[in-house]
C-alpha cells in the first residue's frame, strides 16, 4: 500500500499528487527485488515516509523525495520491486520504465543478503544495461542470524562497482552508503567489459538485434541490453523502439518501418530460441547464474553446525552464545510459522485474528465505546452546543446558520462525522492493520486461502488485496496490479468495489450490530455469500486460462514500534484529508439542495428504493450520503441507529445493502485509472441495483420467516 | 570394488521428481523446470528458482511451502509440477 509521501519539509506540497520534490537534482534511483527494504533504505536516505511493510508488493508506485548527502541535494526515486529486467507483472513494469526513461546519478541496487545467490543475476543484468550502480547488501542482520557470512570488499572486486553492508530498518550502514554515493564517480567504477557471454550460438543474434538498433534513439539502458529484451519479447522495449510517437509525420513511411523493424525482431527471437532449443529468457537466466554461482562461492559462506561445534571447542564463548541466540529466535519463527500456515489451525488463528483484532478491538472499543464518548459526549454535549451558541450570536442570519451548524451543518455534521467517527475508527483499525502487515501473516494467508480463492477465479496473491481492501478500497484498486493476469485484476476490482466495506464502514456496522449477535451473523453471512456468487459468477463468464500461485514468503518478524506509530499515523493523516473536504462538500450540497428544493427531489426519489427494501422512508438520506462515500452514509446509519429509529432487522438490511452499495468516488476514478472508463461505469451500473436486490431478498426473507432481531 | 557399489547404490537412490511429488522434509536438488508455459516459467526464473538450488519440501497442504536457498516459496500444485527436483 502506498500512501503521498510525507515530506519532511513543509514548503512542499502535502500529499499532492503532481508533487515531485527534487525535480532536477541528480537522481539516485533505488531498484531490486520485492520486500527486501527498498522503501525503509528510501526513508533513511530522504527523511520522508513511504510505507513499509513486510509483504512483496508493498510498493506499487514510484515515490519521490529530496535528500541531502554531505553539501549536495539529490533527488531519491523509490520503485516498486522488480525480481528481474524482464517484468512479469505490471508493477515490475512501472520499475522497468523508470529505468527506460530516467538518467539516474547512481542506482542502488538493494538485495536481501542472505539471498545473494538469487539476486546477483539482477545486478549483472543492470550491470550490463550500463547502469551506473551500487550494491546494497540489506538485512545484514538477519543473513548474520542464520550464519552468512559475505566478504564485501571481496564482492565489490569481483563486480567492479561499490558494495555496502546495511540494516536499513535500524539505519545500520547508512552513513557508510552516503560515502559511498558521493565518492561514486562513473569513471573510477567503468569497467572494461562487464557483459554476460551468452554462448556463441546465441551471441551472433544477439549482435544482429544490436545493429538493427544502431539508429534507434538513446534510453536509460544499453543497447546490448535492450537487444535481449527484444529477443525475448519484452511490451516495453518493442514500443521504445517502435516507438509510435512520430506517427504523425511521414504516416506511412514510418509505420512501413516500424512494422518491419518489429517483425524483424520477431523472427530473430524465433530463430534464435529455435537453436537454442530452451525459451531465450531462460537460457540467459542460466548463463547469469553460472556466473553469479561462481562469484557467490568466492565471497559467501554459510556457517554450518559442526563448524559451529568446533568454535564452541575452541573458546570463541561469546559469538557462539550470540549465534545460539539468534538460533533460538530463527526456530520460534519458525514454530509459529508452522502454526500459520497449517491447514487444520491456520483458520482458527485467523478467526481468533479477526475477531480480536476486528471485532473487539476496532468494532467494540474504538467504533462503540471510543466513538460513544467523541461523538455523545465531546462532540454532543461540550463542543457542538458551544459552537452553535456561539455561530448563532455572531451570525444571524438562517440560511448561513444552517449552513454551518444546522442538521447537516459544516461543523455539526461534517467535521463531527470526521473527526468523532471515522477518525477513531480509522485509526484503530489502521493501527491493527499496520502490526499484521509487518509480522508478515498477510504472504502466509495468501498460501492459506489459495485453494479457496481459486474458486473465484483468483489466486491466493489476490488476498492481499483482498484484505488491504478493508483498510481502503481506493488503494487496494491500485494494488491489483501486483496480480498476474488480466482476468484475475478484473475479478478483483470488481469484488473490492462489491462486496468488501471499506474500514470506517466496517467499523461502524460492527459497532453498530455488536449488541445483536444473530444480526452480525447474518449480515456477514449475506456479505461473504455476495461475495463468493459474485466471484464464482464472475470466474465462470470471464474468459481466460485460470490463475497460478507463485508468492515468495518473507520471514516473521516482529513489527517494529517506530514504523507502526508512523505508518498509521500517515495513513490516518492520509485519510482525515481525503474525508474531510468530500463531507464539508456533501454539507455544502446539502445546504444548496435544500434552498433549492433539490434535495427533496432527490431525497424522494432515493424513498422509492429505500422503502421498496422494507426501510423507513427517513432512512433515505443514508444512501443519499453513501453516494459521496460509503463511510459517510454508515455515519448516516449510525445517526439513525442512535436515535433508535430502526428495528433489528431494518438495521441488518440497511447494513447488507450499505455495504453493498456503490463505492465511493475516489475508488470509481482509480477504477478508471486501472482498468478504463468503460469498465468502471459497468461494474458500477451493476452493483447499485444489486445492491437494493439483495437488501430486498434479505428483507423478504427474514420477514416472511418472522424473524425478528 | 566397495566404493563402486556405493556409488552404485548411491545413484540408485537418487530419485527424479516434480516438487509435487516430492516427500515432504526432504533436500533435494532442483533438475531443471518445465518449459512449456512460459507464462510459469518466466515467474520461476524471476524468483531464482533454478536448477542446481538446493530445496526443501516443507508443505503439501495447503499449497506447496518450499525453501530454495534461503528463500520460502508457496506456490499451487500446478507450478510445483513445474519444477523437477532429484533428492
């Protein structure tokens, strides 16, 4: 999940999103592999914050931000992670573009230490793309844990460019990297031949790729390497050189051209993977790692138990006593592990994490008793009859007084609702969120649920979504692109602007139906039914190969209080500001429609539906709000609730139907952002009346079986 | 002669499989990777996984937990048919 920076000087733009800070600096680029502290190394370098968490994926846009390192400002550019140059997913191709596009100072090339051997293969290939580059070797800490050892001056020989040892998390190395950057100068690194020799059956097309490329303009990476990009197929660098922008002059001339050069590249692709006899991204993969085993073997060495014995033998107490330690830390992990991921008590230990987490942490104590006490009391009795008194003396006329302390007032309904009610209840259930997202249980209930979700059309990858769709769904949208296919981000999105309540909403349907056991129950039957039709259907019509479930899985690690604080300190932060000026302009409209007589129209014409659901025609200004966003028509039930206007089951269907109902605007534009315009009025045109057909169904039912909650 | 059964004995026991097969807590070796879907093929050289890497089967239920190297992998039955392992 990726949040606006928070920058640490206020003369930028909070949290806008056209903010570049460090425009024109000379960039220092961060790349590397997912979840190895890419965006931790980012917040130590640049002093902002971009969320950290322990799952791959966690970043899926580039975040920029402005640093100071000894007299000179650099721009620092966070990516998502990338496994390889070659993408697979679209977030990879975010990274890959960045490369293409941006001419970086120097690239840090961040690897997990204790993974060296599979991400070397990364830094030859950037490497061979002429980046100018270092190598941060993060999470010493952890590959010294588990008795890696790596000779880094040894590595930095073996490569030719800079190697720095770092735990970001701690700002362990920092310093040493900062000298690092600025002693970096390209000539003193450029080495004479830093090329990856592929064999001679392939190098011949590889050289012929090359010269097809002599006229082709410069980009960010050599032309070797995008040569075997070319061969390999890869979307990116076949529209970098075939590029279309200069269709519009000689039209014909140059897309005979383009044509060509592009069949040109196809044939030498399939010529050259037919001698091969393997796929040519395979092929390289191997030639790397022949390499990159070669230089592994020469620097990195694994301390095995007998080893061990004989240093205990020989006296070395005091590092065996550590090392016994982290031993001990390493195995409770992995006891727990165990426990997580089984498939017998895996689902216990999420039910006993949903409920205490979700139920009685945010729904009971922050979305009941916090809120009673904000809202009621606070709000209620002290403050909002103080500001009333006081708006009214000063200003006398109605119109105006209604606009700011009326019904639904600026001060009396929006910034109450935002500060009493969806702060607090945004801010527990981020702060819940935040301590599961850096243990690393999210990757663990993706392996848990896969086979379930694939019944959906999904795979286990899309749970992370899934979840982070109950923090927000706007952001979760965004967040699809980690998934592989077409098909399965479509299923998503339509499932996050479906069926899954946002937190605020959450919160307040779970505090509200808290006092009605069989209430709760039913509501979140009906909403994991909806959910699981809606996939199940949506799998079935949907053409395309079913998913496959590959997902690398962090270590546990205990969350580490600092980033916790921050991290939901910057997405309630996040969250006040992108509720707050949608609830003062809902008050706003409200007022207009009200002087106009609109709002009566409009307040009307959603009675017909409201009523049709078997819901008091008052009820209607609940789906009026919900509307503007889903959080502020569930402010609008709890209003109702409060004043002990609905029955129990009135309370079920308003909360079945309000989860349901239309996602707010912020999800419907990042919608259109990910998946086009078409496709977002069409997932919304669906869910409005679906949404009123099953508070319906749910209404017929319970009244005709006479249940009474 | 000795030292020539054993090796014998030796090869015999060394078994080829796909992961999905594989006894589980054993170590093995990684073979070599199916080919035939590139789409699979594409992700598993990405992560790393490779042949010559040493792995560990550590799960079958429910969904394949490997070790390769020092990494953990879940993946389905379908990409665990993927990878060839002998042990």
């Amino acid at each position: 999940m990726k949040l606006p920076l928070i920058c640490p000087e206020k003369e930028c733009c909070r949290g806008k999103k056209e903010c570049m800070p460090g425009k024109g600096l000379p960039k220092i680029v961060l790349v590397g592999s997912p979840n190895v502290g890419k965006s931790s190394l980012f917040n130590a370098l640049s002093g902002s914050y971009t969320i950290v968490s322990n799952y791959p994926g966690t970043s899926v846009e580039i975040s920029r931000g402005k640093g100071r390192i000894g007299e000179r400002e650099y721009e620092f550019i966070d990516t998502p992670g990338m496994y390889s140059l070659l993408p697979v997913s679209e977030e990879e191709r975010v990274s890959q573009r960045l490369l293409f596009e941006e001419k970086a100072f120097v690239c840090l090339h961040v690897v997990d230490a204790r993974n060296l051997r599979r991400m070397l293969s990364f830094t030859l290939q950037l490497l061979e793309a002429g980046t100018p580059l270092i190598l941060v070797l993060n999470m010493m800490d952890e590959a010294e844990e588990r008795g890696i050892e790596i000779d880094i001056q040894g590595l930095s020989k073996a490569l030719g460019i800079p190697v720095v040892g770092t735990v970001s998390s701690e700002g362990k190395g920092i310093e040493e990297l900062k000298t690092s950057i600025m002693e970096f100068t390209h000539k003193k690194y450029e080495r004479i031949s830093q090329e990856t020799d592929y064999g001679q059956e392939i190098e011949p097309y590889i050289s012929e790729a090359e010269g097809l490329l002599k006229t082709a303009e410069e980009t960010g990476i050599s032309k070797r390497s995008l040569s075997l990009l070319l061969l390999q197929g890869d979307r990116t660098a076949l529209d970098v050189v075939c590029s279309p922008e200069e269709e519009y002059r000689d039209k014909n001339e140059k897309n005979e051209s383009r044509r060509n050069s592009f069949e040109e590249f196809q044939r030498l692709a399939e010529t050259a993977s037919e001698k091969a006899g393997i796929p040519l991204s395979y092929l390289f993969t191997l030639k790397r790692q022949e390499i990159v085993n070669r230089i592994v073997e020469q620097v990195m060495e694994v301390q095995d138990t007998d080893k061990e014995t004989k240093e205990r033998e020989t006296g070395q107490k005091e590092k065996t006593e550590k090392r016994e330690k982290a031993r001990k830390k390493v195995l409770l992990a992995e006891n727990i592990d165990s426990v997580l991921t089984h498939p017998l008590f895996g689902i216990p230990v999420l039910l006993l994490v949903l409920y205490l987490g979700l139920y009685r942490f945010v729904g009971v104590f922050a979305a009941g008793i916090l809120v009673d006490f904000l809202e009621n009391t606070v709000f209620g009795e002290h403050i909002n009859p103080l500001v009333t008194a006081w708006f009214t003396s000063l200003v006398p006329y109605p119109a105006l007084q209604d606009l700011f302390v009326g019904e639904y007032g600026i001060f009396t309904q929006a910034v109450t609702y935002a500060i009493a009610l969806i702060l607090p209840i945004v801010g527990a259930f981020f702060l819940v969120f935040s301590i599961i997202e850096d243990t690393g249980y999210l990757p663990r209930l993706g392996l848990l649920l896969d086979s379930m979700f694939k019944k959906i059309g999904l795979s286990g990858r899309a749970v992370i979504p899934m979840v982070l769709g109950f923090g927000c769904s706007t952001m979760a949208t965004m967040v699809t692109r980690t998934l592989e296919t077409r098909r399965e981000r479509l299923i998503s999105t339509i499932l996050l602007a479906l069926a899954i309540p946002c937190s605020a909403q959450l919160g307040i349907i779970l505090s509200i139906l808290s006092g009605n056991p069989n209430g709760l129950l039913i509501w979140a039957g009906v909403i994991v039914l909806e959910f699981v039709f809606i996939g199940y259907l949506a799998a079935k019509i949907l053409p395309g190969e079913a998913p496959t479930f590959i997902l690398e899985m962090p270590p546990l690690r205990i969350p580490r209080l600092s980033n916790i604080a921050v991290k939901t300190y910057s997405r309630m932060h996040w969250y006040f500001l992108e509720v707050l000026p949608l609830f003062v302009l809902a008050s706003v409209l409200i007022w207009i429609g009200r002087l106009t007589g609109l709002f009566a129209i409009a307040l009307k014409t959603m009675e017909y539906p409201t009523v049709w659901i078997g819901l008091p025609s008052d009820a209607a200004d609940i789906f009026l709000f919900g509307f503007f966003r889903r959080d502020f028509g569930a402010a609008g039930l709890y209003g109702m609730h409060d004043a002990g206007l609905l029955t129990g089951v009135q309370l079920v269907v308003a909360a079945v139907t309000l989860t349901l109902f239309m996602p707010c605007i912020a999800q419907f534009m990042m919608t259109i952002k990910e998946r086009g315009f078409k496709m977002a009025l069409a997932i919304s045109g669906f869910i409005f009346p679906s949404a009123f057909l099953v508070g319906f169904i749910v209404n017929t039912l319970l009244t005709a079986l006479g249940v009474s909650l | 002669m000795i030292a020539e059964n054993s090796h014998i004995s030796l090869n015999t026991t060394l078994k080829t499989t796909t992961l999905s097969s594989m006894e589980p807590r054993k170590t093995g070796k990684i073979s070599s990777l199916e080919t035939k879907n590139a789409g699979i093929l594409q992700k598993l050289i990405a992560m790393g996984i490779l042949p010559g890497m040493p792995v560990t089967l550590l799960r079958r239920s429910p969904s394949y937990l490997f070790e390769v190297d020092q990494t953990r992998y879940a993946v389905d039955r379908e990409v665990a048919n993927h990878i060839y392992v002998s042990y």
